[in-house]
C-alpha cells in the first residue's frame, strides 16, 4: 500500500479552510493511575483521555487516532484536541515510563500499553464504534507506533534477527492488534540513533571532565558560541568529530556486550540479559554537532511539499527555520551522564554505524539501523499500512523525517 507522503509544517499553527468547520469536543478523563485505568478496561495504563467530536457532523468520530510516547505525558498534547476539532476520536494515553527516560531496556515495554488501547478503541468504545485506528507518534512516539505496528503485522521474530545488538524481550508481543495506518510527526529516528549523536567523543576514559580538546564541540577555539549556544564548525572539526563520535559508540557497545557475556559465564545463564550490571556513559546526553550549528542535519536532500501557513502548497527543498540549541550547560556536568545497566543501554540507546558515518547540511550518513529495535527506519521496513510524515519547519527533524519517508517500503 503507498505511503501518503510528506510534508512540513511551520507551525502547529497552520490554517486550512477546515479551521471554519472546528467542532466542539467532548473530553472524557478515563483513568489518572495504574488502579483506575485497570478498572476503566484499560490494564497496563497509566493515564488516559478520550475525545469526540460532539454530534460527529463531520462522520469522522469512527476514525480513531491513538496517541502515545515512551517516556513523556501525553494526555494533553496538542494534537489530541486538535484531530478531535477536526472530527477524529482520540484517545491519548500514557504509559509506565511517564518521566522516565531511561528506565527501559525496548521499546516492548510500553507495548502492552498500546495492546490495551487498541482493544479498548476496537471493542468498548462506541455511538459512533470505532471502525479505523490509527497511530500517531510525536518525537519519540514515532519510533514507539513503528515498533509496535512492526510487530503487530509480523510477529516477535521481527526483533530478535541477528542483526540486532541485542534482542527484544518477547513476552507480550503476539497477536497485537493492527491498525490501520501510522502517522509519524516530528518523529525522528530512534531512541538509539538519538543517544548516537549526543555521545561526547571528547570524554577520555568515561571520566567526566578528562576531555581531548581537539575534539570538544564546546570549545570556543572550535566553534561554540556560549552567548548564544550556537555554533560554526570547520568542516574539518565535524569529521574528525563524528568519526570520533563512531568510535567511541562502538567501544561502548563493545564494552557492555564483554560485560554481558561475562555475567553469562559467571552465571551460567545464556538468558541473562544484564539487567542487574550497571551501566554509567559520561556524556551521552548532550553533545550532538547539529543542535549548534545549523549548516548541519537542517534541510531536505529533495524536493518536498511544505504547508505554508498562508495555505500555498510550494515544492521546493526545505531548510529548518530553527534557532540553535546547544547544550553547554549539560554537556560539562553528571547530568549529561546516562546511569543505566547494560540491558537498558545495548536494547534502547545503541546503534551501530557502518564505517560512513558523517553529518552535513542535508543528511546523516553511515548509520546501521537494522542493528536497534528501536530504530523507527527499521520497523518501517515491516510497515505495509498507508503511513504520513510530517515535519515541523522550526524544528531539527526535517532531514531525519525525509529520511523516514525515503526509507520505507512503498507498497
């Protein structure tokens, strides 16, 4: 089946003759905790909204969009009354690692979350009942929705190839409800791909503070601006950068797998996921070259539609109107320090490259994305329901997006 396409949005606040037929929506708060959700027929959930479109003039309330991130609320994100103004159901929940950033090994984990909703969507809901679902992931719930619909449509062993650093846990993955399409907006390209680019490959020896200065992305003798945390790198510096960057990913894959097989040999169980072995990565939060300098990772490789806010529709190559956003203030201190185990970081925050990674203004290269569960090009592969991408223009997925759409099978 063809994907729909893609599109950049400047804002959120982008008008369309629609705007004139906003309906008034009905919000229902099911649950607010674990207790309660479960009493709502909604297990394994920790919040969760439904809206409707009161009256359903439009005859869309049988359209359901589900709305989920990993790690943040999403309950009142914007989109979840606005597709409901629209005519559209939402039901926007949250799950068990709200705040949590770094508390999972998969993305499997929120997975039963999403089994809940969807079985809710398909069989309590009713006047209208819900006939399409479909999954809308934002920033990190992109990744999130392609996982799960991965899955739903080919089963666990979609995540436990050998291509994988490490395989998904499989407990509750069989016979997910599908849905009827996927929307990734915002969404960028994994939970692993984003620890990539942030890893710091100035630390010597994980020792916050033992730094090579030559390879310090905030140094101003390299190009950082502290005033306005905005950077221009030579592009000597961003080589020599990224590559390093790729190598010190690649020691600290090493370095937790050596553990892991280890603790395999000390326990005598080749099922021992590293769970109890921690697993510290001093500046693995921070430190990403395309956040300062916007000459790198901030336009479109092709030709693509953008939605103006003046509603033309031009084609043209896009280029982010976004401002810098470096990150100084984190990348020196313990916060930009992940305190993890070994299974939290070889199953959610670690990606291989393949010998070509490089950043540049319109592309990020040298990424094997098979190797994650959590890479949201790979779960696109096993995709075959319609999917539409969008991309905020002030944002800095708008080559990550176009690079999802490119990525994934047309059907």
């Amino acid at each position: 089946m063809a994907t729909f396409g893609i599109a950049l949005l400047l804002s959120l606040a982008c008008k369309s003759a629609a705007d004139a037929q906003l309906q008034p929506v009905t919000t229902t708060v099911l649950c607010n905790s674990v207790p309660t959700c479960t009493a709502a027929q909604l297990p394994n959930v920790n919040a969760a909204t439904l809206r409707r479109a009161a009256g359903d003039v439009l005859g869309r309330s049988h359209i359901a969009v589900l709305i989920m991130h990993p790690h943040s609320g999403y309950t009142s994100f914007a989109a979840c009354a606005g597709l409901t103004q629209r005519g559209f159901t939402t039901l926007c929940i949250n799950g068990p690692f709200n705040g949590n950033q770094f508390g999972y090994y998969g993305l499997e984990q929120s997975v039963p979350s999403l089994r809940s909703a969807m079985n809710y969507l398909r069989n309590i809901v009713s006047g209208p009942a819900i006939t399409k679902v479909v999954l809308l992931g934002h920033s990190g719930g992109g990744a999130l929705m392609t996982f799960y619909q991965n899955i739903a449509e080919n089963g666990p062993g979609a995540c436990t190839g050998p291509e994988k650093i490490i395989p998904c846990v499989t407990d509750n993955l069989s016979n997910l409800p599908k849905a009827d399409g996927v929307i990734s907006f915002d969404g960028h390209l994994g939970n692993a791909f984003e620890t990539l680019t942030y890893v710091d490959p100035a630390v010597i020896g994980n020792v916050l503070n033992n730094r090579d200065p030559s390879l310090d992305m905030f140094s101003a003798a390299n190009g950082y601006n502290a005033a306005t945390d905005g950077a221009v790198y030579s592009s000597a510096f961003a080589k020599r950068f990224t590559a390093a960057q790729a190598v010190r990913n690649s020691d600290l894959i090493s370095q937790a797998l050596d553990l892991l097989q280890q603790r395999r040999i000390q326990t005598g169980s080749p099922n021992d996921m590293g769970d109890s072995i921690p697993f510290d990565v001093v500046g693995s939060i921070a430190a990403r070259l395309f956040q300062p300098d916007l000459d790198f990772v901030s336009c479109t490789k092709n030709v693509e539609v953008l939605l103006a806010r003046d509603g033309t529709r031009p084609t043209q190559k896009i280029c982010s109107v976004r401002t810098p956003s470096g990150r100084l203030s984190t990348g020196l201190i313990d916060a930009s320090t992940q305190h993890v185990n070994v299974h939290i970081w070889l199953g959610a925050q670690s990606l291989r490259t393949n010998g070509r990674y490089t950043q540049a203004l319109d592309d990020v290269t040298g990424i094997d994305y098979a190797s994650s569960n959590t890479s949201t090009v790979n779960n696109l592969q096993g995709i075959t329901v319609p999917e539409l991408f969008i991309a905020n223009g002030a944002h800095y997925f708008v080559r990550p997006v176009e690079i999802e759409y490119q990525l994934t099978k047309k059907y």
